[in-house]
DNA sequence: GACGAAATGTAGCACAGGCTACACTTGCAC
DNA sequence: GTGCAAGTGTAGCCTGTGCTACATTTCGTC
C-alpha cells in the first residue's frame, strides 16, 4: 500500500485556519494603515477591530515573535519581510472572495462582512473557482 | 437623522460567528450520530473532531450550560428542544454551502474542507443567493 | 519649558478550547 | 461472576484572545 501522508480533516484544518486568521487581518490592516497614513499605531488597530488597545498589545507581541511585525516602546508598527508577504496573498485573497460574493448578487455592506470570515477558509482551489467566475462576469 | 441602530463592525460580527461555531458543527454531529447510530456517545464526537474525549467532554458542559443538548454521567448525549432546532438550520445551511461549492466548480475534497469553515460566516442574504446559483444551475 | 491629553505599557482577571495523566465505571467475553 | 477493555470523569496544565484599572511616556499647545 502506498504510505499515504496523514491527512488532517476538515475540523482540523478549520481549526489552523483560525489560529492563521488574526495574523492574517492584522497584516492587512497594518499595510493599509501604513499605506494610507504612512505609519501604524495601536489605537489605529484598536478602532478598526473594535478591541481594547490591550488587546491590540498582546496580539502585536505574538506577532512580533511569529516574524511578522517589528515595534519598540512608544513607536509605531512595522511590518517584517515576512508580514509585508502575508498581507499582500491576504488582501488579495480578500478581495477576490470580495468580489465573488459582490458578483453572487450580494449587497455591497452584506459582501463587506461576509468575506471577512470567509477569506480564511477559502483554499486555493476555492479561490481559483471564485476568481474565474468574478473574470467570466 | 434617522435614529440608526449601532452596528457591530465586520470584526465584531466575525468573532460572534466563531463564539457560534463549536455549538453549531457540535449540535449538527450529535444530530447525525444519533440518526445514524441511535445514540450519541463522547467517544464518536472525540473521534469526529479529532479531540480528546476531555475536550468533548468540557463542550458538552457549556453546551449543556447553554441549553442545546443534555446528558448524565456515562449516559449518552442527548440533544434539547432547541439543540435540535440549532443543528437542523445548521445542517441545513451547511448543506447548502456545500453544494453551492460543488456547483461552482470545487472537488469534492475541497468542498467538504472549505464549507466546514465558511458556513458559519454565511448571513442570510449570501445563503440565498448560494441557494438561487444551485437551483439555476 | 510646562502642561494636559492622547497614546502606550503593565498587572491582573476571565473564558474558550486544547492537552496529558490518572481514576473510576460499564459492559462484554469467558 | 470475574476480569479486562473501552468509555467516562477529574485534576491540573497550557495558549489565545478578550477585558478593566492604573502607571508611564510622548507630543502638541501655550
Ligand atoms: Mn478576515
Ligand atoms: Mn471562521
Ligand atoms: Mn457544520
Ligand atoms: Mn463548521
């Protein structure tokens, strides 16, 4: 018999996408913040994910030791090599999912939220599914 | 101004959908474990969701906190009312993000993984618009 | 340069949801 | 009816992700 590589199912693999999913939204929301206004601070990220700046501090330490964000005391939020890469295959996975439901007939507000738990659990063969039917519109 | 009612932001809305999540595929097994086998034991859910039977055992308990199942010391899991009413829109709902995967074009395999997680982030208008691409196809 | 508001840091708490180790119960084989 | 395997319960641990309360730092305004 062929030594079949154990294959996680699919409650675990949900389950790996949750623990991905809020170094996913952070990333994205930092590159953004940055990109709009040229630095990131924790009370940016407290607002837009409607946390305690708390929150936001121990979240921005676990990314820090996962490789995706670098700060000092007092200072903004930097993304790593790391962090700039994962939030660009993020976003961008968040738009197509985005733009598939806006293409499903989906309200614009309704899209907005949905995707934003959808995007996780979308795999790569998913996404190309939604990407050709968003081209073939 | 029209008085608006506060919304929660989509962050907001994605971590109630999580709070849902283990309730939902829970009651949803114990529903299917019990139409198929005639009775619902920690042991088949350890072994579904790929966690020890302390877990299952610990979920149960809030579960039961919660009111959607009810069980005695070495009896079986048996679901309430409204245990029953959750896992029959769950399965319902799940149901359909499955086929509608299906129709989109995703393997099997894959459609089984991703609608596992999507559908506890599907609102009511994006299932109807599933449910109209599935009956359309 | 002093001051006050805003931002940030820290201590300490809670709950969800994972785990291992070990004890106890149940039920079937014999 | 004994005994053993399977199932279940409990103690105690961990990490992630949320919070409030309070201390400290920074920075723009004056
Ligand atoms: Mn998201
Ligand atoms: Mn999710
Ligand atoms: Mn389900
Ligand atoms: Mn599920």
């Amino acid at each position: 018999m062929t030594p079949t590589k154990k294959q996680p199912n699919r409650h675990t693999r949900v389950r790996s996408d949750h623990a991905r999913e809020l170094a996913e939204d952070y990333v994205e929301a930092i590159a953004d913040q940055i990109a709009a206004a040229g630095a990131c601070r924790a009370v940016d990220l407290a607002a837009l994910f409607s946390v305690s700046h708390v929150t936001v501090n121990r979240t921005m330490g676990r990314l820090q030791r996962d490789g995706f964000v670098t700060t000092e005391p007092y200072g903004p939020i930097e993304l790593t090599p790391a962090g700039r890469r994962l939030a660009k295959t993020s976003r961008r996975r968040h738009e197509i999912v985005h733009q598939f439901l806006i293409a499903l007939g989906v309200s614009e507000a309704v899209a907005d939220v949905d995707s934003e738990g959808i995007e996780h659990h979308v795999s790569p063969e998913t996404l190309a599914a939604m990407k050709a039917f968003v081209a073939a519109q």
